[in-house]
C-alpha cells in the first residue's frame, strides 16, 4: 500500500525543499499523510478543470507543480475561485502536492530537461545554492557542442515543445553556442545570464523592461509561454512517477491547457 507519506517522501528525495526559492509555498499542501494512494494526477496548476477531472477520475492525489494557497489564505469559502477548489478537493479526501521551483532546479528536474533537448553540456546553475555546492541551484547554463545559428536553435525548440511561434528578442543573424534557461517566469534571470556571458537565455516569459534589457545588452531572449515551458516536464514526471510506484494509477492532466491562445 502506497500513501501520501510515501509520495511525498520520494518527492522530497527527488526535488529537496532546499532548492525552492524562499518565497516559495511547496509540499504537501492539503491531504492526509496517512490516505492510501491508488489513482494520482500531475498538473501544471490547479484549476477548476484540474480539480474537476481528478474527481471524475477518482483520484486520490495530486501532484501540481504551482502551488494552491501561494498566498497567505485567511477564508475558506465559495466566495473565491481558490476557495471552491479548496473545499472540493477537500470534500473528496484529495491530497495535493507541490514541488514547485524545487522541481525546476533539481537534477533532472525542469531546468535540466530543457537544457539535454536542446543538447547542453557543462550545465552548471545560473544562481548556484551556495558556494560549498556550486553545482546546484537555480536556472542553467551550458554550451552547445558547436556554434549553431539562431534559427536552428528556435527549430530545435519548438520540435521539442511542439509549439508553433514564440516570442524573440534580437536579430537572427547570429550564432548561438552558449545558452541560459530559466523556466517560467524567468524574466529576473537575466541578469546571471548576461554575467555569464550567454548568447542567448531560454525562459516562458518575461516583463518588457528586462526584453528591452536583453536587446540593450544584445542577448538573444526567447519566450517560449509560461505554459509551454513548463507542462511538458509534468509529463515527465508522471512516467518517473510510474517506474517508481507501479500499484498506483498515474497520469498527467488531460484537461489542462494554455489559457493563453497563440496565433
């Protein structure tokens, strides 16, 4: 019999809470540590379609990566979208999971998948975690085994993401060999990147001040969509999920989807 304290200890094991940025709310968030896990859902967030398919589907447990209750939450009622989603994931005994910016700097985590599709090595951490570990941190860094033009570069990212456009900023009359990523909001990452001399930073999205900050300091930024950077990894961990506990039901959310639509 598997529970939620199995899960979350293997979870805990695979992506350490010491690599969650400080302002982060990962973990167990809601459930029984006690609970039997037969059926469990991964989702990049949890949202009201989210919640919805993991009780028609009878599940037990979910595994999302951005947390609920990101924020401090002072009532639990109908009255929000949050607090509905609360009360109905609590209503059927479903415990949820986040492991959240752990995930993305974990070995083998988020960051580190995009990093062997695009065929980085010599990954090292864009902000290690301190000095005595300088292997392990946030974002990475890595080189191509050899110069290739910027629009092989954005081919060979979206035959990975299977996605049709993605936002650029700087000229494609360049070669890339050198490469920094930052999945989801990645935007503050740049700086670090710039500093390592990148020629081009991988990230979902960005606020424009920092795009304008890029092309200043002519580093080629590509914004692949916070959705799209992220969920495939959900994906991922839904099969690791399955080699590891294989009397459990596991699947990752076929509801989901960018709210974002892309022309």
């Amino acid at each position: 019999m598997t529970t939620v304290q199995d899960l979350q200890d293997y979870l805990e094991r695979f992506a350490p809470a010491e690599l969650a940025e400080p302002w982060d709310n990962i973990g167990l968030l809601v459930g029984n540590r006690t609970r039997q896990v037969n059926r469990l859902m991964t989702c990049l967030t949890i949202t009201p379609e989210s919640v919805e398919e993991a009780i028609q589907q009878q599940a037990n447990m979910i595994v999302t990566h951005h947390p609920v209750m990101f924020h401090p939450v002072k009532k639990i009622t109908t009255d929000s979208t949050e607090g509905t989603m609360l009360l109905d994931l609590i209503r059927h005994d479903i415990a949820v999971y986040s492991p959240h910016t752990a995930f993305d700097s974990t070995a083998h985590g988020i960051n580190d998948l995009i990093a062997s599709a695009i065929d980085l090595s010599d990954l090292m951490p864009l902000q290690p975690l301190n000095a005595e570990q300088s292997h392990r941190g946030a974002g990475r860094f890595g080189k191509l085994s050899s110069p290739i033009g910027a629009g092989a570069l954005i081919a060979r990212i979206k035959t990975f993401f299977g996605i049709r456009s993605i936002g650029i900023v700087g000229s494609f009359d360049r070669n890339i060999e050198s490469v920094a990523i930052a999945c989801g909001s990645g935007g503050s990452f740049l700086p670090d990147a710039i500093q390592l001399g990148a020629d081009a930073f991988i990230t979902g999205e960005a606020t424009f001040h920092t795009c304008l900050q890029a092309k200043a300091d002519d580093l080629m930024l590509l914004l692949l969509g916070h959705f799209a950077s992220e969920r495939f990894a959900l994906q991922a961990l839904a099969e690791q999920l399955k080699r590891e506990f294989q009397d459990i039901e596991i699947w990752a959310s076929e509801k989901e989807s960018d709210p974002i639509l892309w022309a």
